[in-house]
C-alpha cells in the first residue's frame, strides 16, 4: 500500500478551483516532485498534504490514516500529522538560535532532553551546520539558513518531508550544493517526500517520479526519462523544454509508409511504428535536429531549409531555420562547426537531420504558448 | 587634478555640495540652535533679554522645591499608567483586527485614525465636560433617571487624565503596531504548526516574541509621549492640583510675575535630558527590526474564531468608538448649543457657535491657525522630501548629521520646543522683532511637524529606484529639474500624506504657541484652552466646534484640489500609480521614529534573500 495516498483531491478557493481532482500515490521512501508553472496549484496541493490546508473533497491518506476528508469530517491539524515542512521563505524564526530552531518540534513532542541534543545535533551534522547551533538565525547566510530549514524538518524524523520551492531564493551555485545536500539527506532519511518546484532541472535531479501538474490537474506522472522522452501530452511536451512542436497530421507515401506532413505542407517526415497515426502534433527537441552534412541512414530523415540566426552557446551552436514558412530549432554541433570553419550566414541553405525515433506524437491540442504571451514563440 | 587652481577646486566641492549646506544650515539653526539656546538659559539667572550672570540658580531653585519631586513622580505615574493601559490595549485591538473574526474589527482601523486626527484638546474638554464632578453630563443624566443627584464620575481627576490620555496612547500605538502585525511572516507560524504547536501556542511562543522588538519600541514611545503629555493635563488636570512636568514648566512662566525663566528652563532641560535617553533606548530597540520579516509570498490569511471570545472582542471595540469617538463627539455639539455649561436639558441656544462663526477675534484666529497648519503642512514636507531624498542618495557625515538634527525635535515636548523657541528668538536684536509674530509660530509648528512629516516622505524616497533619477539625467535632466520633474512628481501621493498629516497636527497642536503667541495672535487650541480656564467652558466648545470644521472642509478642498491637478497631468498619473503601489500608505500617521537608516541598514533581513 502507498505511503501517501490521494483520492479525488479538490480544493476551491472562494468559489475558485485550484485543484481539480487529484489522484496520486506516494510510495515508502519516494520522492516525487510536483512540477508546474506558478499557479498550477502545485503548493495548494502541499499545503493540503501539511494540513495548513484543508481539502474540498476527496481524502488524504498517510500510513493508512485517513488525516483529511471533508465527507467524513475527518481533519487532522497540522500539528498533529507529524509531516516536516521545508518552507520557500525558510521560516526560520528569528528570535531563537539554530538549536532552538531545530529542536523546537521535539520539545513540544516532549521528547526527553538527551534524546533531542542526540537528534538536533545529527541533523546539524548533517548538514554540515553544527558550528552555528548557538548563533542566531538572522546571523547566517542564506544558503545556510536554508540548511537550518532542513536540519529543522528532518530533526523530528517525520513521516513525511514536504518541500515547498526551498532553493528559489538561492543563487544559482548554491542551489546546486543545496540541491546534493537534499538528495544525500532523502536518501540516507528514507523519508517518503513531496518537493516542489518550477524548475524543470531540479525536478529532473530530485526525484524518483515526477508529477506535471497544470491547471490543478496533474498531467503526466513519471519518472524522470519518461516524462523528459515522453511526454503525454502537449502541455507536458512544451513544458519539459521541447523546442519544436509541429501541428499537422499522419498521411501515407508512395510505399504505403506513414509520414506526418505539417498544416502547409512545407515538412514530411517519415514516421516509425512507435507512434499512432491518428495523431495530429509531434514534438522534438533541437537537439534531435541536428545541422548536418552527414549522409544519414534509416533512422533519420534530411530537410533542407535557411538560416534565420545563429546564437553561439560554446558546446554547440543554436540555429533557427526556416523550412518553408514553418521554423525550427536545430543545433549546430561543435565539430560540425569546424569542419565548415565557421558558423553558416544567414539565409544560407542547410540540411537538417531529424532522428526519427526521438520524435514524440501528440494529440492536437492548443498549446500554452498560443494562449499566454509570456512563451517563446514556437513553430507550429 | 593636483595643478588646478585651489578656486576650481573649491568651486567642484561646492557645486556637489551646494544643496546639502543649505539643508544643513536650515537645519541647525531651526532644529539644533533653539535647544542649544534653551540650555544656555538654564545656566543664567535673567531673562533672555537681559544680561545675565552664569550660574546653576535655575536648577538649584527647581532642585530645592519639594513641588519638582511631586511633578516628576506625577509624570512618572501618568506616563506608566497611561502607557500600560494605551499599549495593552492596542495589542488587543490590533489582535483582534489583523488575526481574528470579530465581528466589527474592520472599523477599528479607520476608528484609531479619527481618534489619532482629532486633537488631544478636544478629548481633554469634552471628557472635562462629561464627567464633570457636578454638572458633568454623564452624572446629570444619571441624576434624572435616578432623581436624585449623584456624582459616580469626576474627570478632573487622576483617573480622568489617565483615562483620556490612555484612550490617545491606544489610537498612537495600535496604528504602529498593525502594520507588523498584519505584515508578520505566516510561514513562521505555519512553522510552527508544522512542529506540533497549536494556534495559541503557536501565537505566544512564536509571533509575539518576533513581534517584541516592535512591542517593546512602542511602548517606549508611549512612554515618552506619556512624559511629554500637556493638553490632557493642564485641562483636567489644573482644576484637581495635579502638575506634571510639562505644565509646570509652563506655570513657572505663566503663574509668576515676572515669568521665572531660569526654572523653566532647568525644569526643561532636566525633561529634555530624560527622555532623549528613551528616545536613544527606543532607536536601539525599533533599529534592529530584523524580527519582523516580509516575505513576497503571502497565502491565504486564515483568521481565528474566538468562539465567545469574538463578541467580547466586538462589545469591546465598540465601548472604545463610544468612549472615544461618540461621546466626546457628542459632548462637543451638545455644549456649544448649551448657554451655560450646566444648563437643564433643553436649553439651546445658537449664540456661542454664532459668535464662533463671527466675532472677529475669534473668526481671526481661526483663519490664522488653518493657514497656519496648511503652511506649515507644506513646509514641512517640502523640507522633509529634500531632506530625505538628500540623507537617502548621500551618506556622509553631513547628512547623517542632516538627519540626527531632524530627529531632535521628536524628543523635544512641546512646551519645551515653545520655550527654547523663545530663547533663541529673544535673544538676538534682530530676530527678537519676530517674537510674538505668526512667523515665530510658523517655525515653531513646522519644526515640530518635522519628525512627522518624514515619515511618509522618507519612506517614498527610499523605495525610489536610483535608476529612474539615472535615467533622467542621461536624458538631459539638471540635477535640480530631476528632483522636481521625477523625484517630486513620483512621491507626490506620499508627499500629500506627509503634509495633511502634519497640518492636521498643526491645526490642533496647543504645546508649542503657548509661550509664542502674540495677544493679538492667538492660535484656536490656546483660545479654546483659555476660555476652558475661565469658566466659559460652552463657549470654548463652540469655539472648538467651528474651528474643527473648518479644518475639515479647508483641509478636505485643498486635497481635493491637489487630486485634480493630479488628476489633470493624466498620463503621468496612471504611469505613477504602475510605478509605485503605495495607495495603501498614506496616513500612516504619527509615525515613531525609525532609527536613521544607517541602524536598519547594518542588520541583515532574516527570510528576505532579494
């Protein structure tokens, strides 16, 4: 049986849904990362797992105790589900030191005095934090005071650690040595744990699963090669970084093979059985389509198309190319960069090679960024 | 740079500097030099005018008097009681209005600024008429229901001061405790549901020492205010024979023939001394303000049901509507239609609200003092945004001493800031013709507008991103066009606050004319106060009546005005209101000193990393 175990979660707030059905099963020691963009309700959904929310409908079980469900009245407070929370802004509160900090939740569990040094002073350890136990918490860095956080969920070796975004307000080189420390402490713990975040990356690093959540809906839940490779859907697709999202449909070539051929016609690409042909999107990243002079084999298909713009990355080369009015995101490898002794000019004419295995199919769907501004253009 | 001629250079040093001297000379002399004065007159033995011998006869005659004992332990008892009760119970009040469900707590916020706006005057005489041991309203009232005459109430009195400065107290610290308190970090809270705490335990053990350093500020503040006090007490407090500090000093002058200024001043400078020592003590405690912590993301604020408890909460704030605001207000109207304080119900008479509205003594002095406060209002935050944007874009020495000078005022009570205005104008041949003018007066207020005035302005200013000044400049502004064109039209919503805010208190201030006004120049808080003391007491509440207003309606147009120029240069006030969201800001009054910067800047925000 699951660890943690949601049923049907919805959450409304003033009569506005933020989550809308949710279904979900934690394992024993798992970590599984809510993924979304802001105001998918990823924290809602925490937040009704710490109790500091309570949910509208459905049911919350942990260790196979119901502690929320609004049809029985069940409802247990925060206080009492015994979960750690590592919070965004770290909560530490400042008018106590880091060991009061850390051991607070074990006082007021009345756990005996030798007992609590035992347990505070191995998470501070831990967390390599030991030396600052009688400083303040105003007094330490804010890497530092995010480790204080985690020290303080973990010291009362909860059944459940619930991270709410913790590395945002870091910079980006503590965020990866943050990053090592939560995954050291999650898997010598064993504790089971829900993290969230927006940061595609820190999902990818974090967790066993993952679950993409948008519009109170989780979307797709996965590992993380499955959700990266395969995305479900074409949320999910744009989401999880696929740089070309094609609109189209499946038709047959002269040898009866199937080929996905985009709205105008400008690109044919030969399909292998993988994928469905009633399927009316396909997805793929630059990075499987590669400018190329390559000749190329069964696995891959050539387009010709010009150059819009090249932007030099170092490892590899951007290059947006025109094929027909439909634009793509390719990448330029390093060497192929020095066999042609530079970078192409624009409008110059170039082959692209597409692995066809690497291509994902989609149903047809609008795509977020054809309803919010805020995204890159993609080629549909 | 080493062989350019010594004049070029000091032309350079001058340039940059031109605007903050004259800031700095402004400044010493309206804020530091009275008070130096005031201290030199507490070593001489003869009136400023005078020539006068050094000596220590001001403080060996205070120093020798039993009296001067009683009337600081009288302080001492007032400003603790009043304290205890005003801070107490703004606690509870601001309790009840950021975190709870009572019933009615959304009027307790708008109820405290009507309580803070109104004058301490006008609380002092009507409560005085109220409770009057005699004739008093509330126990004439009680006498007819009962039929019999009784005496259940005498505001002139220990508890009748108490009483009425603690209702003041309360409106002065709950509006400075709200703000952290509604701005208080949930999560820390939430942490600590999270560990086991529940929502009580969760209160005490966590918010309210996070609050402490606030708590503790205001308390202080109350405290000095308490110390400071002089409208309640010389209105209620002269009839029962109570003295404090403040109206001592102002009896030394008043009471003897001639005016024994050697002992005012001692008595002053002694007051001065004690509670620039609590001002220091609240700078140390409300300037590490690393406690309370804002963070960008706020969820959903759930409040507490009280159960009972709410309705306790809601017979409660509207006992303190009632005794604050209803009855006072009441009391007012009723007896300026009164002929005679003490006349049987259903005497009415419209004479002394006529007289009021025509006499031309009266009428002159009430045209004095709105012009007064509207002046002063604008001097004041004039000097207060140029100022602040000075000590806010330059840290050096000069400013900082800009600054410390602005703040001196705060710790001066009024009756001191009037005598140390005195001094410093008395003084010196020239400026002695000013003595007794509306111009005295109009210094006098102004400087003691300052501190308030700051407040608000400051803030805006602080906030103001550099780069909007850079980007001015790199467009072609002057220095000086970019304070007026970008700078000024920017904080103008905050430069607004600062000014109506230091009118209001202007227009009702009764400390500071009090040793300034000519005879023919009296201010309406004065008039009132000395109608009050011989014994035409619905005279002075007609007069009261009128002058209140008339402020409201003068100062009530001239915002208007303001709002439709605003409203006038249309583009740029919708680009404001993008730019800077602080509609929520303004009347944020009476603010406590915040320590310069500098304090606040040295302390790292715990959970706040941008």
């Amino acid at each position: 049986m699951a660890d943690v175990s949601l049923r049907g979660v919805k959450k409304d707030f003033d009569g506005t849904r933020v989550l809308n059905g949710i279904d979900l099963d934690v394992e024993q020691g798992e970590l599984v990362v809510l993924l979304g963009p802001s105001g998918c309700g990823k924290t809602t959904l925490l937040r009704c797992l710490s109790g500091l929310e309570e949910i509208t409908e459905g049911e919350v079980t942990v260790r196979g105790k119901t502690v929320d469900k609004p049809s029985t009245g069940t409802f247990v407070p925060p206080n009492k589900r015994g979960v750690g929370v590592v919070f965004q802004s770290y909560a530490l509160w400042p008018h106590m030191t880091v060991r009061s900090n850390v051991s607070y939740a074990l006082k007021l569990a009345r756990t005996p005095g030798r007992q609590i040094r035992a347990q505070v002073d191995e998470a501070l350890r831990s967390l390599n934090i030991l030396e600052r136990a009688d400083e303040y918490a105003g007094q330490l860095s804010g890497g530092q005071q995010q480790r204080v956080a985690l020290a303080r969920a973990i010291a009362s070796r909860p059944d459940l650690m619930l991270f709410d975004e913790p590395l945002s307000n870091l910079d980006a080189k503590l965020r990866l040595k943050v990053r090592l420390d939560i995954r050291k402490l999650h898997r010598r713990s064993g504790i089971t744990a829900v993290y969230v975040t927006h940061d595609q990356e820190e999902a990818m690093a974090l967790a066993d699963r993952i679950a993409v959540m948008n519009q109170g809906e989780i979307q797709q839940l996965g590992t993380p090669e499955e959700v990266y490779n395969e995305p479900v859907n074409a949320f999910v697709a744009d989401f999880m970084g696929f740089e070309n999202i094609l609109r189209g449909g499946v038709t047959r070539d002269a040898e009866g093979r199937a080929v996905f051929e985009t709205a105008g016609g400008d690109i044919r690409i030969p399909l292998d059985g993988r994928i469905d042909a009633s399927m009316g999107m396909i997805a793929m990243r630059a990075g499987h389509v590669l400018v190329s002079s390559d000749a190329v084999g069964d696995d891959a298909v050539v387009l010709r198309g010009t150059v819009a713009t090249c932007t030099y990355l170092g490892d590899y080369t951007q290059v947006l190319v025109d094929v027909g009015s439909t634009r793509l995101f390719a990448r330029m490898p390093e060497d192929e960069r020095l066999r042609r002794g530079g970078l192409p000019a624009r409008g110059e004419t170039v082959s692209l090679r597409v692995a066809i295995h690497k291509i994902v199919g989609l149903e047809d769907e609008p795509l977020p960024s054809e309803t919010d501004t805020g995204f890159m253009p993609i080629a549909v | 740079m080493t062989d350019a001629p010594a004049s070029a250079v000091m032309k350079r040093w001058f340039r940059n500097r031109t605007a903050v001297l004259i800031v700095l000379a402004i400044a010493l002399f309206l804020f530091v030099y009275p008070v130096v004065m005031l201290i030199v007159g507490a070593f001489r033995n003869a009136d400023p005018t005078l020539p006068a011998e050094w000596g220590f006869q001001g403080f060996a005659e205070v120093y020798s008097t039993p009296q001067t004992y009683i009337t600081f332990a009288n302080s001492a008892i007032l400003a603790v009681a009043s304290t205890v009760l005003g801070v107490l119970f703004a606690l509870y009040m601001a309790f009840l209005s950021a975190r709870t469900t009572t019933p009615l707590r959304k009027l307790i916020t708008p109820a405290m600024i009507v309580v803070l706006a109104l004058p301490p005057t006008f609380f002092a005489i009507s409560w005085g008429m109220l409770g009057n041991e005699r004739v008093g309203t509330i126990n004439s009232l009680l006498g007819m229901i009962l039929g019999t005459d009784v005496s259940v109430m005498n505001t002139n009195s220990w508890f009748g001061i108490i009483f009425v400065t603690a209702l003041h107290m309360a409106a002065v610290s709950y509006l400075l405790l709200i703000g952290p308190f509604t701005a208080l970090d949930r999560s820390l809270e939430e942490a600590a549901q999270i560990a086991g705490a529940g929502g009580i335990r969760a209160f005490f053990s966590i918010d309210l020492p996070v609050l402490a350093p606030t708590i503790l500020g205001v308390t202080i503040l109350a405290f000095v205010k308490g110390l400071e006090t002089f409208d309640v007490p010389i209105i209620l407090g002269t009839p029962a024979g109570i003295r404090v500090v403040a109206t001592e000093i102002f009896g030394q002058i008043q009471d003897n023939i001639p005016p024994n200024y050697g002992a005012a001043s001692a008595l002053s400078t002694s007051l001065l001394v004690l509670v620039i020592v609590l001002v220091f003590l609240q700078w140390r405690a409300l300037g590490k303000r690393q406690f309370v912590t804002v963070t960008g993301k706020s969820f959903r604020q759930d409040r507490w049901d009280l159960g009972i408890g709410k309705y306790i909460g809601t017979v409660v704030i509207v006992a303190y509507i009632v005794a604050a605001v209803v009855l006072p207000g009441g009391q007012l109207l009723y007896g300026a239609l009164q002929p005679y304080f003490g006349a049987k119900f259903g005497n009415f008479t419209f004479a002394h609200l006529e007289e009021a509205l025509t006499a031309p003594s009266l009428v002159d002095a009430i045209v004095l003092t709105i012009s007064l406060a509207a002046v002063c209002g604008v001097l004041a935050a004039s000097f207060s945004a140029v100022a602040g944007y000075l000590i806010s874009r330059t840290r050096s020495r000069t400013t900082r001493l800009i600054e410390l000078s602005m703040w001196l005022p705060w710790a001066v009570p009024g009756v001191v800031l009037s005598l140390a205005f005195a001094w410093a104008f008395l003084a010196v041949p020239g400026l002695r013709s000013l003595y007794g003018t509306p111009w005295i007066l109009l210094l006098a207020l102004t400087v003691s507008a300052i501190p308030i005035a700051m407040r608000p302005v400051q803030g805006a200013v602080v906030q103001l991103s550099t780069e909007l000044e850079d980007a001015a400049r790199t467009n072609g502004a002057s220095r000086f066009r970019m304070f007026f064109g970008i700078v000024l039209r920017i904080i103008a919503p905050s430069f607004l606050a600062s000014w109506l805010v230091s009118a209001i208190l202007v227009s009702g201030n009764l400390s500071v004319p009090t040793l300034l006004s000519g005879l023919g120049n009296k201010t309406v808080p004065m008039l009132v106060y000395q109608l009050y003391s011989d014994g035409k007491v619905t005279e002075s509440a007609a007069l009261l009546l009128v002058h209140m207003a008339a402020t409201f309606v003068v100062l009530g147009l001239l915002v208007l005005l303001y709002r439709l120029a605003v409203a006038a240069l249309g583009r740029r006030g919708r680009a404001r209101a993008r730019l800077m969201d602080d509609g929520g800001a303004p009347l944020a009054p009476l603010a406590a000193p915040v320590a310069p910067q500098s304090h606040a800047a040295d302390e790292e925000l715990v959970g706040e990393p941008r």
